[in-house]
C-alpha cells in the first residue's frame, strides 16, 4: 500500500503535467475553431504512421542523449543550458575531423565519436571552471558559451576556412567524410534506422551503472545532494563538480552523432538548436531516470514529428513551442506541488509517531 | 572594518571626479585612435545616433534585469518578455499609435514578469528553469499570435504590419553647430562636438522617454524607502522578513517592473528601430541584457555602461566593420596598461597576462584588414566571459539573487 502511495505521487506529476498541457492546448485550438478531440486523433494516426515511427525513433536518439546529458547535471545541481553550444561546436569538429582522415573504419568511427565528445567535454569544463574557481553560475557562462559557439562555427565554416560550398544552395558544409567514417542503418519500416542508436542505449546502461554502483557515481550523488557535507566527509566536493560538468558536456557531444554518421556525414548549418532546452525538459519528465528519459524523449519527438498535422486543422504548427514551454513549466511546477504535499505527509506521519497519545496532539493535527 | 574600507574604496574609484578622469581619458584615447587609423566614423554623430538605437533595448532589459535582480530573482526569462514586448508594441501600436504601442509592450512584459514571480515565488520552481520556459513560450506565442492577428491585415506570419513614427526632435542651433565642429577633424573637439551633435540631432521622442528609466530606477533603487526593502530581499530575504518586510510582495512589484521594462525594450525595437514587427528581431538582446547587469556590478550607471559599449559595437558593425578594427587599437591600451599596474604591484600573473592580450591583440590588428562579423557578433557575451573570469573577485551581485527562499523557512 505504501509502495503503492509512492508510485502515485511519483507519476502523478508528469501525468498531471501532460494533462494540464492538453487543456491548454485544447482551449487554444478551440479558440481556432478546431475540434480538440479529432486533431489528437489526428496527431495520432500521423504519428503512428511506420516511416514516421522511424523518424521518430532516430530523433528520440538524439533527444535521449541530450537529456542523459542534462540528467547528469542535474544530479549535481548543475543546470546544463549549455548543451546547445556543446553539442553543436562537438559535431562540427567531429565532422571536420572525420572530413580530414582516411582510416579504416574501425578506428575511423572511434575517432570521430570520441573527437565529439572530447570537444563538447572540453566546451563544458570551461563553465565547469569558472563554476569552480570563480564561482560563476553555469547558466549565465552557458548562455554566454552558446553564443560564441554559433559564432565560432560559422567563422569556421567559411569556404576560406574549414568549411565548403555546398553544390545545390549556398548553405554551407564541412567536407564529406569518407564511407569509411560511416555507421549502417537497418531498413525498417520502410525508413532506415540509424545503428548509432544502438550507442546511446549503452550510454544509458552505462549512466546507470556509474550512478548507482560506483564509488565515483556515490560521490556524485553525495555531492550533488549537500557540497559541504560530501566535502566534510572526504569527497573533493569541487572536482566532482569539475568533473561533472566536463561529462555533461561529453555525452553532449554525442547528441546529433547518429545524424552525422548515419545520415548526412557532413555538418551543416541544418543541424537543429534548442537540444539543450529540450534535453532538460526531458530530464525533468523523466526525473533523471534512464528509462524515463527514453519515454519522455520518444513523447517528444512523436509531438513533433506529428505536429505537420496541425497545420492541415488549419492550427499554426508553432503551437507545439508554446506546447513544449507549458510542459517545461507544467512539470516543475507539478514536481514542486507534489515534493511539498509528500513531505507534509511524511511530517504527518513522523509527527503522529512522534505525538502523545491525548487529545490535545490529534488536535493539532487536523 | 575590512567592509568599511572596501566601501570607501569603492565609493572613490566611482567618485564623480574619478570616473570624469576616466571618460576624459577614454574619449582622449580614441581621438588619437581616429586621427592615427584615419577611421573617422567612430565619434561622428551618425555613429552616435546609431549607437543610441542599439543602445536603448540593450539598456532596457539590463534595467530589467537589475530591478529582477536586486530583488533576489534572477530574470533569464528578459528575452522572452522582450519578444512579448516586440509583438505587443507592433500591434496595438498598429491599431492605436505608436504611444499606445510602447505602453502595450510594458504591458506584455510584465505580465511575463508577473508569470515568472508567480512561478518563482509563489510555487518556488527553480529560477532558471522557468525564464528558460518563459523564453520558449514568449516566442512560440508571438509566433501563434502573428498567424493569428497579421495576416490579412497587411502583415503575414512573421511580420506586422507598419507603425507610424513617434517623432523625432532636433535642437535647434546647437545641432548644426556641433555638425560643423565634427567635420573640421580636430583633435579631441571634433570628436566631442560629434558626439554631442549625435546626441542633439534627430533623437527619437521615445529614445528620450525610455533614457529616463535609468535615472527613475536609480532614484527609486536607492533614495526611497521602497528600494531599501527591495535591495534588502535580494541581500537577505530571511532577514528582511523578520523586520516586516512583505518578501513576495516586494519580488512580485519588482518581477512586474522588470518585465515591463524589458517589454519597454521590444517596444522600442519594433516600434522604432524597425517600424514593425519581425520574428526573431530581439536576437538575444535579453541576454545581453543580463549581460550588461554583470557588466554594470548591479549598479545602474554601470548597466548604462555596458549598454553603451555593447550599443557601440552592435552600431559599429553595421555601420563600417573598419571602425570596429580600429577599436582593437583601445583593446591593446586598456589591456596594456592594466599590465603595466599590476607590474608596479608586483603581480607577475596579471602582468603577463595584461601584456600577453595586448601582444596577441596588436598581432591580430597588424595582420588583418577587420574583424569577423561573426567575433563582433558575440562580442558581448565574450567580454562578459572574461569580465567573469577576471574580474569576478570585485564584482559584488546581491548575495541572494537566484537563491530559492520560502517564507517562514531559513535558508
């Protein structure tokens, strides 16, 4: 019964969240005119089209690792708002390396993935440094970082520099990166399914097991959940908080590589931003858990993948923003309403326990 | 004691006396900067008008940012409550007047503001989380609104349709005087006078109106009984309580304010800058906002400050990319003489330092023609960077800003 209670409370944010998001969007689509009911409905069956559900499928890739990423900030109190300019600067180099070497492709695919993440690592220990030694909050130097990123990569991007011209438009590329630094993709469904998701469930394993059976994972959490008692206890409270951040970044660096080796092979000023506000999100939903995060990211980008649907209701499609930032806050907010009532009932039973058993202390209790 | 002294440090390294020394050094430096690179447009007065126009938005969100601040929020949430403001401004300034437009923009801001309180304050989310959020929903909502109201109406989806002028006013005599001063290329007078004429010349009634925010912020921040309260919630929100101190009222009035003053800001770009609505026309001026908060040390002379810098480079740019070349010439000053005393002081860290910028710097200047649009284009979060890394030991942000707080909770 009691397991039970605690399962309620725990899914009964997110439930709540999505719940709130569907009215919200209901009235909204209401006041265009549409039937809520029947654009769901259609949401669905586009959605749940086979070469849409593989769309999806390479897309919850690059979402689940974007909020692996976050969640591992999380677990430290850091805040990763940085994982855009991370992952964006990682998978342009990666390609530029991959571009530029000839190897076979079982040292090939290696170097390109590890390029990435070292780069998205290196990215993020800059605010993990200044966090540290300056004590500077993450999100203001992220957001900072960000910007410099998108700057940094179309400085480099030039035809004079790294990059080249593409051949149909004028949107620039970097080289091509040989067949060698490719992974294959199973035909499925009539769409093809990138491997390198294969990676990302490895990743998620791996997260889990360095979190919950490591000593390092042990620190992590200890530090995360009180800086000075991990430090009184002999943790290097700082380093870990280093360390954190640089891995963020790492894992960071991955988000967007199934792309880049599965599909385009090259990078291009087409690779999407606003993983990084998605990835939170999704560690929020998922509450940092890694199959959560998986449910959550395959929820969102089956949203998105549907959202073209809206566009025949006659719904501008860019609703689905608006539905996002609901749910980002609609989740917190949830969260934050369901830790407060579950403590108040933790504090009722621990005082009931406590309580002499007179009148006077069932009074208070009411 | 040790405070005592650091005040009275402060109080005369920002004297009145100290810091006209150092704007008299500054406008002497980049005279001789023009006359030596022969770049004339920096102190001209068409550069100085422009350099007003970038100047406003950016000054507004950072006064935003200060009052969400000094209150003990942190606002990440400025540029969607900018890009409320930009829509807001656009379209009841379309169907009202522009007048009616700013105050709509003020309008649309605070509500975001009020939002983000509710949500910070009231529920406690963590702050990051919903400015972030509230970024996401300002734009997704000025793009659904768009599709909505424009179309048809002369605007499309990410377009609206024009606003009329507010006006602009010249004053008479002086303008044309100082004009002529300007063109005669004299040392440090022609760049005074271009300045000047800048400031006298065409200047937006709006540009007037929205100026004085800084000093009504100022006098309010500091000189009422209302702005003690309010530094006091964002120094020590535990304490200002157990004096009376009504916390969440004080951050909700100061949320409400800072949204409208960033809604302001959009006002100002739609409504002025642009004459009408464009999607994705604030281009992350919110966060350079909060970068000009930093910049500025929580002070609103030092937000105006930064603003300006940030204005001037964002005019520069688009202007005549050689000027901001020749602005790396007071980079290599600056960075060299910030060496050479921390030389006298014996910092061998600092000087090497100090002198390694300005050697890398003068390199690059000797080498190349101009300096990348893209390098100019994050030059502020770059500068913001680097004052955070370098200077972070005198800057002094309220020592609650961010932190949650619930009433009746310690800590």
């Amino acid at each position: 019964m009691k397991k039970l209670n605690k399962l309620f409370w725990a899914l009964a944010a997110p439930v709540a969240a999505i719940l709130f998001t569907l009215i919200f969007v209901s009235i909204i689509l209401l006041f265009k005119g549409a039937n809520p009911l029947s654009t769901f409905q259609l949401i669905a069956t586009y959605g749940s089209q086979s070469d849409n559900i593989v769309a999806e499928l390479n897309q919850t890739v690059a979402y689940y690792l974007a909020g692996v990423a976050a969640a591992i900030g999380f677990k430290m109190l850091l805040f990763n708002i940085g994982i855009d300019g991370q992952y964006r600067l990682a998978i342009f180099m990666a390609a530029v390396v991959g571009g530029a070497t000839h190897l076979p492709s079982y040292l090939e695919v290696p170097l390109i993935i590890l390029t990435g993440m070292v780069v998205g690592a290196l990215w993020a220990s800059i605010s993990g440094y200044l966090k540290v030694k300056r004590n500077i909050s993450e999100v203001i130097s992220n957001i900072m970082l960000n910007t410099i990123a998108s700057g940094l990569i179309i400085y480099l991007l030039q035809p004079s520099r790294l990059g080249l011209k593409g051949k149909s438009s004028d949107n620039l590329s970097t080289p091509l990166i040989p067949s060698s630094g490719s992974l294959p993709t199973f035909h499925i469904f009539g769409g093809e399914l990138y491997s390198f998701g294969l990676v990302a469930i490895a990743v998620g394993i791996l997260y889990w097991i360095v979190l919950n059976k490591s000593v390092f994972g042990f620190n992590l959490r200890a530090t995360g959940m009180s800086f000075r008692a991990a430090r009184a206890s002999g943790v290097n409270a700082p380093r870990m908080v280093f360390i954190t951040m640089a891995l963020s970044g790492g894992i960071a660096g991955l988000t967007g590589m199934g792309e880049l080796l599965c599909n385009t092979h090259t990078y291009s000023l087409a690779f999407p931003t606003g993983y990084a506000l998605t990835g939170l999100a999704l560690a929020l939903l998922g509450r940092s858990n890694p199959i959560g995060i998986a449910i959550a990211a395959f929820f969102w980008s089956f949203l998105e993948q549907a959202a073209p649907a809206l566009d025949l209701e006659g719904v501008p499609k860019e609703i689905v923003m608006m539905m996002q930032g609901t749910i980002i806050l609609a989740t917190v907010t949830a969260y934050e309403v369901v830790k407060r009532i579950t403590r108040r009932q933790q504090q009722r039973l621990v005082g009931a326990a406590d309580a002499p058993r007179v009148e006077v202390g069932q009074k208070g209790d009411k | 004691m040790s405070t005592l002294k650091g005040n009275r440090l402060w109080k005369i390294i920002t004297s009145p006396s100290r810091m006209m020394l150092t704007v008299a050094a500054i406008i002497i430096l980049i005279s001789l900067i023009r006359q030596f690179t022969g770049v004339d447009d920096i102190t001209s007065p068409g550069a100085t008008g422009a350099t007003i126009r970038f100047t406003i938005p950016i000054l507004m969100a950072g006064l935003g940012g200060l009052w969400a601040e000094r209150s003990g929020v942190i606002n990440i949430g400025l540029e969607g409550m900018m890009i409320l403001g930009t829509w807001f401004g656009a379209w009841f300034g379309f169907l009202y007047g522009p007048w009616v437009g700013i105050f709509a923009g003020a309008v649309g801001g605070a509500i975001a503001g009020l939002l983000h309180a509710f949500l910070t304050v009231r529920v406690g989310i963590d702050q990051a989380v919903s400015g972030l959020a509230i970024n996401l929903l300002g734009a997704g909502t000025a793009r659904f609104l768009s599709g909505v109201f424009f179309i048809g109406k002369g605007g499309d989806v990410n377009i609206s349709p024009q606003v009329s002028s507010t006006g602009s006013f010249t004053v008479p005599g002086l303008s044309p005087l100082l004009t002529t001063l300007a063109h005669k290329h004299i040392l440090v007078i022609s760049d005074i006078a271009g300045v000047s004429a800048g400031l006298v010349t065409k200047i937006n009634w709006a540009s007037l109106v929205m100026f004085l925010a800084l000093p009504i912020t100022a006098w309010i921040l500091w000189k009422t009984r209302f702005g003690l309260r309010m530094r006091f919630c964002g120094e020590n929100p535990v304490a200002a309580e157990s004096l009376g101190v009504n916390v969440y009222r004080t951050r909700f009035i100061a949320m409400a304010v800072s949204g409208a003053l960033a809604g302001l800001g959009g006002a100002y770009i739609s409504i002025v800058s642009t004459g009408n609505y464009l999607e994705g026309q604030t281009a992350g001026r919110g966060y350079i906002g909060l970068a000009a908060v930093i910049f500025g040390n929580w002070t609103p002379v030092g937000v105006l400050g930064g603003s300006v810098l940030f204005g001037l480079t964002d005019a520069l740019r688009v202007r005549q990319s050689t000027s901001v070349h020749a602005l790396l010439l007071v980079v290599i000053v600056l960075a060299g003489v910030y060496g050479l005393t921390k030389l006298r002081k014996k910092d061998w860290k600092g000087f090497i330092t100090g002198i390694l910028i300005a050697v890398l710097v003068l390199a690059y200047y000797m080498i190349n023609k101009t300096v990348p649009d893209e390098f100019v284009t994050f030059f502020p979060n770059l500068t913001t960077i680097l004052v955070l890394a370098f200077l972070s030991q005198r800057l002094r942000p309220p020592a609650m800003a961010g932190a949650p707080y619930r009433k009746g909770e310690e800590g």
